[in-house]
C-alpha cells in the first residue's frame, strides 16, 4: 500500500478486497462477478499448472511407446479395408493407392471402389493365394506289391475277419445272485392284538 497516490492506493486495496474470499460465500467477490479468481502476484508462487500437464502426457505417451509398433504401408501393397455398411462385409480387400496424409490411405477395393480410411482401419492382406485343404477321403497310394521278409511276415500277426456270428459262450441273459443288505425282520403282532385277527400277521 506505500508509494503511489491517492488512486493507486485504492486500487490496491480494491483488488486485495475483490480477491480475498469471504466468511459467508467463501469464495471472492471477483470469483462470484465473473467465475473465475483474479490472477496476481502471489498466484506465480504456486506450480505451473500447464507444466504439469506436459509432463504427464509425456509419460503416458512413453508407456504407449513401449509397446506400440509402427503400420508399415506402402503404396500398391493388398490390404483390408474396414466396412462400415449394415449388411456388408466387415473387412474388405484392396489395394493402396496413395498416401492421403501422415495417417490417412487411399484404397481402391477389389470392385473399383475408392476408400478414404485412416490407418487404423487399414490392414495388410497376407493371405493374397490362400490354399484350402482338400476336404472327404481321399484315395490311398499305390506303392506297388509288397515286399516282405519272411521274418517280417512271421513276426506280424494276421488278422482274418469273418462274417460269421460270434457267439460266447456260457449263459448271457443269467444275472448273479446279490446278498441282502440288511436281514430280513421278523414281523410279529403286538400282544394286545391277540384276541384279534390282524390281517398279514401270523
């Protein structure tokens, strides 16, 4: 408040007023007039904000780096495509044109059709001549007649096979005779009973 005249003295002192929060509102006057707390010099005591800010960002990207790889694209090189029509495919074949941007391709699909993608949407092709494996039985070499040692001959076992019906012997149909688990209980009629004929009681 020392040096200065009578104006900027009030000024001062209006500005001190207008940032010091109050004991009712508990904010400032200058904060409740325009939303925001006016800047002065004792807010270049507290840590720059955006500098904070920088630095995080900069340890995020250097944790994506780790494991992030670059897209290795080129110009006439087959690639996939992404689809975003309802009912089409998903992924469609193609081929690069040009490089539209430092992420951006120009692709044209296998029906003439010019795409505008970002490199995220872009895929390379690697199954340009896929082979399908042939599919049912498929017929057994013929490796001319066999040629076999007699000890070869004799130590293999020849199995022949005959339509015939194979019947085993001994009874099938018979099952094996099971213990009782408990032994039988022997039911007797209670002794007021025995001027009575209780049926089932002998």
């Amino acid at each position: 408040m020392t040096g200065g005249n009578v104006e900027t003295k009030i000024a001062r002192f209006l500005l001190k007023y207008r940032i010091t929060p109050q004991t009712t509102t508990g904010v400032s006057p200058s904060q409740l007039l325009m939303g925001r707390q006016l800047r002065t010099h004792l807010d270049l005591m507290h840590p720059c904000l955006s500098n904070k800010v920088s630095q995080k960002q900069a340890k995020q990207k250097d944790r994506h780096d780790i494991h992030a790889r670059d897209r290795e694209l080129a110009e006439s090189d087959a690639v996939y495509v992404r689809g975003f029509q309802a009912h089409g495919n998903k992924w469609i074949p193609g081929t690069i044109l040009e490089k539209t941007g430092p992420v951006s391709w120009k692709v044209v699909t296998e029906d003439g059709q010019i795409i505008k993608r970002h490199q995220d949407h872009v895929r390379l092709r690697l199954d340009q001549s896929p082979t399908t494996a042939p599919r049912g039985p498929q017929p057994l070499e013929d490796f001319g007649p066999s040629t076999v040692t007699g000890e070869e001959s004799m130590s293999t076992p020849v199995v022949q096979h005959s339509n015939e019906e194979i019947h085993l012997s001994g009874p099938q149909d018979t099952e094996p005779e099971v213990e009782p688990r408990y032994p039988t209980r022997d039911r007797k009629a209670p002794a007021h009973f025995k001027d009575y004929v209780v049926k089932g009681a002998e």
